[in-house]
C-alpha cells in the first residue's frame, strides 16, 4: 500500500466553528484542462533586458541561478498540480542548462490573443501563463507567470522542446528573445513521454560577473526542493563535474519535511527520538510542519510558502509560535511542570533548541514587499495554529517521556532567562557610550555620523596599539580585544552576557542585541573584523562571527560586517617595497623583483608600524575589504553548529571531506 493511502484524514472542528483537515492531502489534481485558452495575457516583454534587477534581483551570480530556479519552479508546479512526478536539471560542460519534466507539456495550439503560437507566447510575452486565472494551477511558485519570459528575454538562446500525443514540437529563441522562426514539429516520440524540456544560455552581456553555475548551490535547492515536495523526484546531472559521486543527484523524499528536519539536525544531538509532524489543510491551504528540538539553545526555524523560502517570516510563522506557546504552556500546567505561581514560558523558552520547517501552499499568496520574503495573508495565522496546535498537543499527550524532555527542557531555558535578564542589564547603554567601563579600551572616532564610521575589532594591545596610531581619527575607531572571546554556540546567554569582551562590543556598538537589535542605532557603519593572518587569527575570526550571528544577525544580512585582509609578506628591494596578501602575489611579486629582495613575512599584526598598517590594512585607497553576506541562512546554521557546536564526529567528517582543500603554513 502506498504512503498516500496510509494517510487518512480526520476532520476537526476549530474554535470559531470552521472546518479543518488534519493530516490527508489536499486533492492537487485540477479539474480544469491545461489547454491553450489557459494562457491569459496580461502585458508585453518589455524592458527586461534594460533592467533586469526589476525581474531577478540582480546580475550578480545569485541572479544567474535564478534563471534556473524559474523554469524549475515550472516543473515543480507541473507536480503540485498532480501531472508530473520528476524535474529533472542538467548542467553541461559550456555551462548550457537544460530543465525538463514529465508533465503535460506546454499547450502547442494557437493563443488567441496573440496568433502566435502558446509556446511562443510563453515565452516572449511577460505576465503570459497559465497561473493567473486559477484553472490549470491552484497553486505555483516562480514569479507568477513572468519567469520563462525573463528567463528567454536575459539568455544568449533559449530552446523549448514540448513532448505531446507522439510528437516533438521545437522552438527557438535569439537575439533577446525573438523566435528564430515559429513553433514546428521536428519528429516523433513514444506516444507514452509526455513533458517540457527547455535548455537555455545565460548571456554574459547581462551576467558580466559570471556565467559559471555553482554546483552546490543547484544541489542543495534541488535537495530542498524534494524535501518540500514529498514523493517528487528532483535529479541534477552536473556535466562539468570530473568525480562520478558528484556528476549525479536525485533526491526523492517521502518523508517530506519529517526528513527535511532529520537532515537539518544531522550534526546535533537531538533530545527527543521522534520528530513532531503536523500536516492537513483547511479552506483550499495547506500546510506541513515538522519539529525536532536538540540540546542547543539557538532556535532554527525555516517557513516557506508554496516552496519560496519567506526569510523574514510572516502569518504562518506567527501562527506556528501561538500554537507553541499555547500547547506547552497549557501541558507544562496540566502535568506540574509549571506551578501555580510561576509565570508562563515565554516564546523565546518554548523555542530554544528547536529545529521546525514550516510550509504551506496557499492559492492566492500575498507577500510583504517585492522580495517575496515575508507572508501577509491574515487567514494563514489561524489555520496553521489550529492544524499544528492540534497535532501537537496529541503528540505530546501520545509521548509522555518525550513531552518530559521537551518540557524539562522549555523550563531551564526559563530558568536561564531569568539569569541572562540580570546579566543582559549589564550590557545596556545608560548614557553616552561610558568609554571608561569598556575592558578593551575603545578608543572611539570623532565624527558622530554613523554612516561614515568604522570600528575595527583587533586582538591583543601591540596590534590594537599600531591600530590606534596609524588610523584616521576622525572617522575610524579601534577596540582591541584580549584573548578568544567565548564560543557562544557553546554557552547559554547568561554566560555570554557575563563575558567582558562580548559587553565591551555590545556597548560599543550601541544597536542592542537579539530581538532587540536596531541597526538604525548603530554607531559604526561598518564593524571590520581585523586579526593575524594565521590559525589563531581565524579562530578569533570565526568566534566573532558566531557571536554576531547569534545575537546580532541583522548586521550581517545589512552588510554591516567586515573581515580586513592585512599582507602575508613585505618585500623590498631598495626603495621599491611591494606587499603581498597571498602566496600566489609573493611567487609573482619574486618574478618580477628578481634577486636580492629582502622578504619579511607577517605573523602578526603587532609586527607592522602604525604607518605600515594604516598603508596595507586600513587606508580606503589600498585596503581589500571582506563583506561578510548571509545568502543562505540553513547553510550558515549548518556550518556554525558543525564548527562551533559541542558534537565532534560532525566536524571531524567535515575535516576529511574537505581536507584536500586545506592549505599549510608551515
């Protein structure tokens, strides 16, 4: 018997009389015929070309795996409609991307708005497709119907290869956009293959940066993708790829975010061996929630709507946490957990240490903002506390030893709280900056306009001594640090907020920390990271970077971090002096000195005079400055509990698999 038999719905009624389905599945399939009186045109493809930051975000490499992701999204589409059950993404040695899927296939009759062809009108006419009128999709990700005209109008050329009743129809598209000539027939087929194959070039007159796709970053959405999409087969041939182990993906989960969530807390210890399943749909929405928690304390919560990954949140996110709160507040209360007199759990207790994904697939979904990043629509709140409050208060009534651990651990989180409140008090700016109770003696900049300021964050007095005296004063501050600041992926906020160097940075900074964090308040526009150019100096680094993932993220999604490149080697040859940043530079740097130069390499940055350090490191004329960006949050949550977390075997495996790539300095 298959999965999708085996889950039977059970209808409940919520508190304001409505109806909601709790686990089944929504009927994907629709009723209407995917034909081409579909194809509704809303507008013409008009200057795409001329700015495509409008369309896809930008031209920078992530814009170019957008092009990608729009005509996946097509196939995915094709499998939440119930007519395809592969998509399958190949990348060829010249960097030629070809997506195809074994759905219905792009209508092939005349549009009769248009008189060309419906593959022709698809493709080079923007708002064209069948998602604006609610008959051949109920439910589609992309960019509403926009995304294989975009996608055609920023290619070199586009080919588009439908598969119907026996038939090959073929059409072309060049010169930005334009078809070559009309759609036609260029053979036969098994009257049995029935899907879309559309293979495209990027055109390097748009994506000047780059035209090279990254592997990993097509794998891992295609793995996420499937793990969206339970029983929905994503494959990803790399042709570029020289290792047979990475020529080939396919993911295929059935377990649908049950496995997404096993797979996020891979390298964590989990407190409770099963994970929470929420699933059902109410007033045409669906929804899936699938939760784990582990012996952390920082919270990863991932929220999706109709596979787009929403970053900043939004109603079904916010129904997710009442229903949190209200389920273990009311079983911490019913089972002792929680006497008469203590306060309830908060948000943040009932959250430490959670891993969830939540995902729904909504007909008509409205977004905050053009980015797509954070849900809107009202009605979501309550549906998905209703489904997911449901559900998991059976799960913790059905699993009493695991309701015990999950408790325990809600109410030590309370418990430190309180103590973090006390510390965290500490840490809060009275008036003025009080430069004088800051152990790393700040030695801040004259100007008061945030946006011009910078504060370098430096290890060690000699180096923050060269750092003082070498900068420009009235707009560059120095805070050097002693020692290793603590690895807070590894202490609860009390200790941290204890930590005399992570007091001295919240202070200094001034834009509060958590949920508190207001970057509008920050003292310093850019906040640079600067340490020696060796193992220690990295391990500093990373450190750093935990704390201001952790409890100050949005100034690394704002682009307010910055990691300093200071020089690895000074050459001179009699007057001429040369730096050089990386071993490469020096092989360079020797060719073209010849012999006789003297050679002096860094270890620190307490080696350099103040003169040498404002010259290689500081100065905004010759610096090279690291913006340290948050492209991925799943993968940077990933790395930092591989890296910093208390679990070896994860980094240790992390180690050997990459240990090809290692560099040594010996």
């Amino acid at each position: 018997m298959s999965g999708k038999n085996e889950n039977k719905a059970e209808v409940i009624t919520t508190e304001d009389g409505s109806k909601a389905v709790l686990g089944g599945e929504l009927d994907a399939k629709v009723t209407t015929e995917y034909d081409d009186s579909e194809i509704q045109v809303l507008d013409g493809l008009e200057a795409v070309r001329k700015r495509p930051g409008m369309y896809i975000a930008s031209t920078s490499s992530k814009g170019l795996h957008h092009l990608v992701w729009e005509i996946v999204d097509n196939g995915i589409d094709e499998a939440m409609a119930g007519y395809a059950t592969t998509v399958t993404v190949t990348v060829d040695k010249n960097n030629v991307v070809s997506v195809e899927d074994d759905g219905r296939g792009m209508p092939t009759g005349i549009n009769a708005k248009t008189g060309k062809s419906t593959i022709e009108t698809i493709f080079t006419v923007l708002h064209a497709g069948g998602k604006f009128g609610g008959g051949a999709y109920k439910i589609s990700g992309g960019l509403h119907g926009v995304g294989a005209s975009v996608v055609n109008a920023l290619s070199t050329w586009l080919e588009v290869r439908v598969f119907h009743e026996g038939k090959i129809y073929f059409v072309r598209f060049e010169n930005g956009g334009h078809a070559v000539e009309p759609m036609k027939v260029i053979g036969d087929c098994d009257p049995e293959k029935h899907g879309s194959l559309v293979t495209f070039k990027a055109d390097p007159e748009i994506f000047k940066e780059t035209t090279v796709y990254d592997h990993d970053t097509i794998r891992d959405r295609l793995r996420q993708l499937a793990f969206l999409n339970k029983g929905i087969r994503l494959v990803f041939n790399d042709e570029r790829m020289e290792e047979e182990n990475k020529k080939h993906h396919e993911f295929l989960f059935e377990g649908g975010l049950k496995e997404y969530v096993a797979f996020l807390n891979k390298s964590r210890t989990v407190i409770h061996p099963d994970i929470i399943y929420a699933e059902g749909y109410e007033k045409d929405i669906q929804v899936e929630v699938a939760v784990q928690y582990n012996d952390g304390y920082n919270p990863a919560v991932y929220t999706f709507c109709n596979n787009i990954n929403t970053v900043e949140g939004g109603t079904h996110e916010e129904g997710f946490r009442m229903a949190l709160n209200r389920v273990i507040n009311k079983y911490a209360r019913d089972n002792n957990f929680l006497k008469e007199k203590d306060d309830n759990l908060t948000s943040d207790d009932c959250k430490e240490g959670i891993t969830a994904v939540i995902s729904v697939k909504h007909p008509d979904p409205q977004y905050e903002g053009q980015t797509k990043t954070k849900l809107g629509n009202s009605e979501v709140r309550k549906i998905v506390s209703d489904i997911f409050g449901t559900q998991l208060e059976r799960f913790l009534l059905e699993n009493p030893d695991q309701a015990k651990a999950i408790m325990e651990k809600a109410t030590v989180a309370s418990q430190a709280r309180m103590a973090a409140k006390k510390a965290r008090e500490l840490t809060r700016r009275k008036s003025g900056l009080e430069v004088s109770s800051l152990p790393g003696k700040l030695a801040d900049c004259s100007s008061k306009d945030a946006s011009i300021c910078e504060i370098y964050i430096v290890e060690g007095d000699s180096a923050g001594g060269s750092a003082k005296q070498g900068r420009d004063s009235h707009y560059q501050a120095i805070l050097p640090l002693r020692g290793k600041i603590l690895n807070v992926e590894k202490a609860r906020q009390a200790r941290a907020f204890e930590n005399n160097e992570i007091r001295s940075m919240i202070t200094a900074f001034g834009c509060g920390i958590l949920d508190e964090v207001d970057t509008s308040k920050l003292r310093y526009n850019k906040i640079v990271i600067m340490t020696d150019a060796d193992v220690d100096g990295s391990h500093i680094r990373i450190l750093l970077l935990t704390f201001f993932y952790r409890y100050m993220r949005p100034i690394i999604e704002q682009g307010h971090v910055y990691i300093a490149q200071p020089p690895l080697y000074k050459a001179q040859k009699g007057n001429a002096v040369r730096y050089a940043y990386t071993e490469q530079q020096m092989d360079r740097i020797r060719q073209e000195m010849g012999d006789r130069i003297s050679l002096q390499r860094y270890k620190g940055l307490g080696e350099m005079n103040p003169e040498q350090l404002w010259e290689t490191t500081m100065d905004p004329k010759n610096r090279t400055l690291i913006r340290v960006t948050l492209d991925d949050a799943e993968k940077a949550d990933e790395y930092f509990s591989i890296f910093m977390g208390d679990d070896v075997e994860p980094r240790k495996d992390f180690i050997i698999e990459n240990a090809d790539f290692a560099q040594l300095d010996i």
